[in-house]
C-alpha cells in the first residue's frame, strides 16, 4: 500500500459489537474512511448508518465490496458466516478483520487462511486483550527473563449470562455459534494466557451444562501444561454473579496479577516481588510501563493498520491466530472423551478437527 494512503475500510454486521469497530476507526480517522456498511436488518443498519455519518448500506456483501471496493472488512456477524463472508472479502481484494470467535472450527479457518494470498490480503481476528500497554510490558519482562520462569498460572473467565441472553437464535447451538463460553467469552483470556506463556502442551479438561438450556457447555475447567513446563487451570464460566476476567502468574520472582472485566490499563496489573528480590532496583521497571494504553479494538487495529500498509501478515492471523482455537479444540475433546490431549493431535482426520463437539450428538458428556 502507499504511504500516507488513506485506506477505505466497511463493516458487514451492524450489531452491538459494530459499534467498537466503528469507535477504533474513529480513533485512526487520519488513517481510515468508513464507506459503508451491510446488514440484513434494514432497522439495524439504518441506526449504524447514521451514527456513522450517513455512509451507504447494503443487505448484500458482495454488492458492496463490488460497488465500494474497500481495503479492509470488519466482519461483526455471528461466528458461523465468518468462514463465507471471510473468503468474500479476501477475493475482493480487501482485508478481513473478523471478530471472535474466529469461526466455528478448526477446519473453518484453515479455509480462511488458505483463501489469503501472499502479501495479502490477510485475515485478522479480533484478540484486543493482547495489545494494552500493561500486556505488552509483561510479555517484555516474560521475554528478558526479568521476572524469573513461569511456574505456575491461573486464567479466568467468570461471567454472567441469563435466559434472555441465549434467546438470541443462533447463541447456545454448536451449528451456528461453535460451543460455549470457551469459545464465545474465555477465548480473550485464553488467547491472552497462551500470548504470555507461549506454546501449550497438554490439556485435561471437564465440560458441562448446569444451569441453560441450551446445547453448548456454560462452565468448563481445565488443567494445562505448557510446553515450558509451566502448569495451569483455566475456568470459564456464564454462571458467575460476581463477574471477572483475571489472568495470574506466579513465576519465579514475581506474582504478576491481571484483574479485570472487558478491558485493562496499566493500573490493573498488580506486581508481587519474591522475598529474594524486592529490594532490587529492577522491581521498579516492572511497575513502570512507558505508556498507558487501554486494550481495545483500536489499540489492535494500530498494529493492524501498519501490517496492511507494508502488506506484512498481521498479528492474531495464520497460525498466530490458530493456536487458542486449535487450544478451545483440544479443551472440548478432553472434556467429551475423558482423555488428556497432547498439541498437534487434532488433525485433519480426527473428528474435533471439524465440529467442536466431535460430532457427538448431544456435545457434553455427563
């Protein structure tokens, strides 16, 4: 791309999660112009049209990457359109930028990526918890060895989702929103753990459905060793009260704390020195991030922006992008055959390559 071109970018989907995408590209409004958008529902899509300044709409995607021939696509539909819609953008020529979950299996956004082309496009999805300023500094100090080996780690997603919430059509059903909240709502921290840590190794898991009727798990538990060695439990939960997104590490010179609900500054990052080292000068860099930077879409779409000008492939895509699903992957067929699950196991043979649930009919065993 020209340097200094101001890149056109769309959004397919006008719901909730639109509105985040539009506030991101607003922050970069030196760098974007929002042309259109395309949504099935004519109410929804008039309301996104006019809050963005009364821009074009269309009910069909390939009419309007047709007539506006965007460089970038924010994908804000629900999870199972993102592998056809996904696939549209990148033959346009435009860039995708998918929101969560990816799509709905393993073998879904293996027919994303091998729709890309080198050099772009590409396609990106939506991991905003990795680029805050305070994930940043960690990964940093994780990098330089600064706070000692990772040992022993805790990742949470505890959340609460009522009745009302699952009576959207397609949420709680393996067809068309690919599992629970490992998939639709632990994905973040998930992504933001193996982010930090690095590559897993193993995973033990237990699933099931103790409160909604619906088809997918709503609580999930899980035992993870790292291939570092390191070793941790991550639960996610839509049956909490008490709501929290929180990340924990306890390495070998520091306890590194991350409490939170949708998003994080510096402040929320708690650093616990070991008794060996608190009197150190290096515990003070620990605390001291250069900046504070929230996570959010617009935080990630800096990164996103600058790979879509060099046509660099970008951050949370290709295989970056792949390892929390194939990790979601593994979590779910652990918890439905009882049987821990080793990183690389689920290929293209093996059932939970294809659906989630393996292909079981009911998707939780008791």
């Amino acid at each position: 791309m020209t340097a200094g071109k101001r890149f056109r970018v769309a959004v397919v989907g006008t719901g909730g999660i639109a509105a985040s995408h539009l506030n991101a590209y607003r922050a970069h409004a030196d760098e974007v112009e929002v042309v259109a958008a395309a949504d099935l529902d004519e109410g929804r899509l008039a309301d996104f049209r006019a809050e963005a300044g009364g821009i074009p709409g269309y009910r069909d995607l390939a009419e309007m990457l047709a007539d506006q021939r965007p460089d970038l696509v924010s994908i804000c539909t629900p999870p199972g359109l993102h592998v056809e819609q996904a696939r549209a953008v990148l033959g346009s020529g435009a860039w995708a930028w998918c929101e969560k979950p990816p799509c709905l299996s393993l073998a879904g956004y293996d027919e994303i990526v091998a729709a890309e082309s080198p050099g772009g496009p590409y396609a990106a999805f939506v991991f905003q918890q990795r680029f805050g300023s305070g994930a940043g500094h960690l990964r940093r100090l994780l990098a330089a060895g600064e706070l000692g080996r990772p040992l022993v780690a805790h990742c949470q997603t505890t959340w609460f989702r009522d009745a009302e919430y699952y009576a959207v059509p397609w949420r709680g059903k393996w067809a068309t929103e690919g599992g629970g909240p490992a998939m639709g709502h632990g994905i973040h921290q998930m992504d933001l753990l193996l982010h930090l840590l690095g590559d897993w190794a193993e995973v033990r898991a237990m699933a099931g459905r103790l409160v909604h009727d619906v088809e997918t798990e709503d609580v999930s538990t899980a035992l993870v060793r790292f291939a570092s060695g390191a070793l941790a439990t991550v639960v996610n939960s839509v049956l909490s009260p008490h709501e929290v997104s929180r990340i924990r590490l306890d390495c070998a010179d520091a306890t590194v704390e991350l409490t939170h609900l949708y998003g994080y500054r510096n402040d929320d990052f708690v650093y616990t020195p070991a008794p060996h080292v608190e009197d150190e000068p290096r515990v003070r860099a620990w605390r001291e991030p250069a900046t504070d930077e929230k996570s959010s879409h617009a935080a990630q779409l800096t990164n996103l922006l600058a790979d879509l000008r060099t046509g660099t492939r970008p951050e949370c895509g290709g295989a970056d992008g792949r390892r929390v699903l194939e990790f979601i992957a593994a979590l779910y067929k652990s918890a439905f055959t009882g049987l821990p699950v080793l990183a690389g196991e689920i290929t293209r043979d093996d059932p939970f390559y294809a659906r989630m649930h393996g292909g079981l009919k009911e998707g939780i065993v008791p």
